[in-house]
C-alpha cells in the first residue's frame, strides 16, 4: 500500500495537534508538512514532538506555502 502524503495547516492548535495525531498513529499516512501563523510560537518546532508523539522530523513552518506544493512531497 502507497502513503498518503498529508500535510496540516494549524498544526499547533488543538485540532492540528490531534490531526497530527492520528496521521501519526495511522497506517499508510505519513505527515510531510506542518505549518502555523508566521510569528507562531510553535514554527521551527517538530509537530510529532508538539502532538505528543516525538520526533517526526517534520518542522512547523510559518508559511501554508510548504503545505500546499505537493509536487515537493512526492
């Protein structure tokens, strides 16, 4: 079975850290790109470690730009 490549806007806030989550916990899905507001406490921390769930080694970006050029995550 391929991947699903899924990335989370707001991945700081309640429902991004569950979204992360789950994506974490979820066979077949793998989160590969993370982002919050620009000023954000949480931009440049790991949304693994942010959700609970450890490194994932995918950084908090401060742009949604990352998250939405799927072209780089393939």
């Amino acid at each position: 079975m391929a991947e699903v490549a899924i990335g989370i806007v707001g991945a700081a806030g309640r429902m991004g850290q569950m979204l992360v989550k789950q994506i974490g916990e979820t066979p077949g899905a793998k989160l590969v790109a993370a982002s919050e507001a620009p000023n954000g406490a949480a931009v440049g921390k790991d949304a693994g470690e942010l959700a609970g769930l450890g490194k994932l080694g995918v950084l908090i970006s401060g742009s949604p730009d990352l998250v939405f050029r799927s072209e780089e995550h393939t």
